[in-house]
C-alpha cells in the first residue's frame, strides 16, 4: 500500500511522456490518439485486445509493471446500443467491471500520475430532471435495458474516487454524451442509433426503396458530440483539471430523433419516406448534458451536427467491409 503523490493542478502533461490509451481503436481510443499525436505527444502506448486483454488480471497487471505509463485514458469498454445492452446483460456487466477494476488498480499500483475514466451520459437515471447535471448520478433508477452497462461504468466512476479518496490518486472521470465519429461501429444490430441510421439510409437509398422503417417513435430527443471534439475536451481537462467530480462532455445542445432522421436523410441522399414502427421501445425520453461546467472551465464544442454526419457519412463510405 502507498499514497499517491500530492495531485499537482494545472500542470500539462509532459510531450515525452508515456501515456497509455486503453481501447486505441475504437471510436474514442482513435479519437484520443489522434488528439494527442496533433498536439506533439508521441511517446503513446497502445495495445490490441489480441495483445493485451484488459479483462485478465494478471496480464494488465503484468503490462503496467513492464511499461510504467505515466498518464492513462480509459477508453476501453464494451458497448453497443439497446439490442445488444438489453441481450447480453450478463456480458456488459462482468467485461465492463473487469476491465476497468484491472485498469484503475494497476495504475495505483504502479503509480501511474493520472488517470481519466470514460463514462456515459446513458448512466444517468432515466428521468432525472433535464439538462443533467454531473451531481444527478445515483439520483433515481436507471433505464431497464442498459443498467448492466451503467451499473458497470457508475462503479468506475466510484472506484475513481475512492482510489482519490483513499490514496490521493489523480484520477478523473469524464461523462461524455452520445458519440459519433471514425471508427464508429456500423453494425445494425449491436451500433448507436446515428451510425445504424447512417447505414440504414445508405443501404435503402442504394436499393431504391420507397421507404424505410426507423424504430420507436422518433419523439425522444437526443444530443450528439463528434468523437474529435471529445478527444480535444479530454485532452483539455486531461492537462488542466484535477478535482475528484465528474465534468460532462457536450455540446448542450439536442434533437428529436425525427429531427435527426431528416438531417441523415438529406445528407446521404436517401429520397424515400420515413416510416416510425411504435411497437419498438424509444429508451430514455429526453437526454440533454448540462455543460456549463465545461464552459466555465473553458472549453466548447466545435463540430456542428450536420457536418459532424457529413464527416461520419464519409467514413462510412471508406469503411468497404459494411457497404458490401
């Protein structure tokens, strides 16, 4: 047992140090490491699922023992939308835990400097009073068909805290909104509902369909934040924030899915109509961050919505193996 050292503030992050990005390949991770390699750190530790599997114990704690990272984001999670939160309870629950408690725990142990946590904006109760602000968490129940998922990201944020708490570590926790990007996951059964919109309109246009169904009712309203615009906000408080509360990461503003729909439709250029199946369940009513925090801190989004989706329409088209 040891006591981290006193957490220094306002202090940036050395450019030749050793930072690890857990999950350098997902949406985030890419994110992430793009954001640090533009702003002059090369000294990044990275690692495949195949080379190093965050949910074995000994060898993440055998990994930190060997490379010493000084700075680490946690990227690294299992995720996926409604369908894949709601059938592989079980999963998201045990994979989520293991990772993150192997991760947090060898970074005390081997004295990582500091460390940021990614949360979700999802964790958040499912009627908690909108925008949601960062104390709201733990606050009322969640939404049935991801808590295994939330569960396992609110015990991150607490194990970030606990480790402050007890040990003095600087670790962090960020709770960004829904995300979108390079690298997002396409899959029109386990994806997010932007990237299975995107593709979904893609598919149909292609096909010359008249029209195309679209689940729930397309009442809810949801915020989207562009993965580059998260990568710079956690570099941002990555560099310049040390306290032990969450900060939210958003844009402060949201949509209706309808709105949304319209907005992917014109951009990928699909010219049929848009039906709504009401037998499908729409998930939390509204989700809108509350990010005078960041502001005051001093950071702001910068990626509007629609270029953000033209971006992301882009990516898509370049990823060959999901338009086959």
């Amino acid at each position: 047992m040891y006591f981290c050292a006193n957490i220094k503030k306002n202090i940036a992050l050395e450019k030749s140090a050793k930072i690890y990005v857990a999950g350098h390949r997902g949406m985030v991770g890419s994110a992430i490491v793009r954001q640090l390699q533009a702003a002059g750190y090369q000294n990044l530790l990275t690692k495949t699922s195949a080379e190093l599997d965050l949910r074995n114990q000994a060898a993440v704690s055998q990994f930190f023992a060997d490379e010493k990272p000084a700075y680490v984001f946690l990227a690294a999670a299992k995720v996926g939308g409604i369908v894949a939160n709601n059938t592989y309870r079980a999963d998201f629950l045990y994979e989520n835990l293991a990772i993150q408690n192997n991760v947090i725990h060898s970074a005390y142990e081997n004295k990582v400097k500091k460390l940021m946590f990614l949360g979700s904006s999802c964790i958040y109760p499912k009627l908690a009073p909108q925008p949601l602000k960062e104390s709201y968490l733990l606050s009322g129940y969640l939404e049935p068909t991801n808590e295994p998922y939330a569960i396992a990201k609110i015990a991150g944020i607490k194990l970030c805290e606990a480790y402050r708490a007890q040990y003095g570590c600087n670790f962090i926790s960020v709770m960004p909104t829904n995300l979108y990007g390079p690298n997002d996951n396409y899959d029109l059964e386990n994806s997010h509902v932007l990237p299975a919109m995107i593709r979904k309109f893609h598919e149909a246009k292609m096909r010359g369909d008249a029209s195309m169904t679209l689940w729930g009712s397309g009442s809810p309203m949801r915020e989207f934040l562009h993965a580059d615009d998260l990568a710079e906000a956690c570099l941002y408080l990555m560099e310049s924030y040390h306290e032990a509360e969450l900060v939210n990461i958003g844009t402060g503003e949201d949509v209706t899915i309808k709105q949304l729909a319209e907005t992917v439709k014109h951009i990928v250029g699909f010219t049929g109509e848009i039906l709504w199946d009401s037998s499908r369940p729409d998930g939390t009513p509204r989700k809108l961050m509350d990010v005078s925090k960041l502001h005051d801190l001093g950071w702001h989004h910068k990626i509007a919505l629609p270029d953000g989706i033209a971006l992301a329409y882009q990516d898509f088209l370049g990823n060959a193996s999901i338009r086959k």
